[in-house]
C-alpha cells in the first residue's frame, strides 16, 4: 500500500493528472510489485512562476520540475528494484513535463508500518466480534 505525494510545475489539467497517475501506477506495479487497487497519489501543480530553482524561476529558465516521494513497507523491495524506479520515473517525467530541470527529486522512503484506514478498521472491526 504505497503513497505517493507528488508535485509537479505545470498547469493543472485533469489529462495532466490522468497522464502522471497512469504512469506512476505501472512503473510501481510494474518495477516495485505493487498493487495498483492499493496505492494511492497525491498530485499537487506548481506554477513555474512559483518554482524557484539557484535563485530563478522555473519559468524564467524556461525548465519543468518534479519532486516526489514515495513511501512503501520496509524491506519490501530490492536496491536494484528501487534503483531502476527512480531511472524510468525520471525519464518519464521528463517526456511529461519536458525541459526537466537536473535539480529535481524522487525521494524513496521504507516505512517499517504503513498502516491504512482500511487496515484500522479491520482491526476495529474484528476486536469488536470478539
């Protein structure tokens, strides 16, 4: 049950979310084994003119940029595994947005607990019957 927390310098448009979901939901289920019913995204837009990078603007560099991070259960994925997501998110991205800026991040985090609500209300559900 990954999540992803996802912010991007473009205008927002629901093509551009559909595009950036589509792509991080193969690259995690594809590379990292996850499933797609259970993770979840979060996309935030960044004007350019809100972006600064070195002192400047994104727009006055005429340059995209992404950060994002991702977080999953610890120990549930390989450094090659992990490596090779970070590659294609990159080149991804940079077909998406264009222009991709060199100081941008994807941040990989292992949680030794994810817990969900779904999770919790198992829990609680089950605590309950007995």
């Amino acid at each position: 049950m990954p999540i992803l927390n996802v912010k991007v310098s473009a205008q927002r448009s629901a093509e551009m979310t559909q595009k950036i979901a589509s792509t991080l939901l193969d690259l995690t289920s594809r590379i990292l084994g996850k499933d797609p019913k259970v993770t979840a995204i979060a996309i935030d837009y960044v004007d350019p003119e809100d972006w600064i990078v070195g002192g400047q603007t994104l727009a006055v560099q005429g340059k995209s940029s992404v950060y994002f991070d991702i977080k999953v259960t610890d120990e549930t994925n390989t450094k090659a595994e992990k490596t090779q997501y970070i590659a294609e998110a990159f080149a991804a991205f940079a077909e998406l947005l264009g222009n991709l800026h060199e100081e941008s991040y994807i941040y990989f985090a292992d949680r030794q607990s994810l817990v969900s609500f779904d999770d919790c209300h198992r829990v609680l559900t089950r605590s309950r019957k007995m």
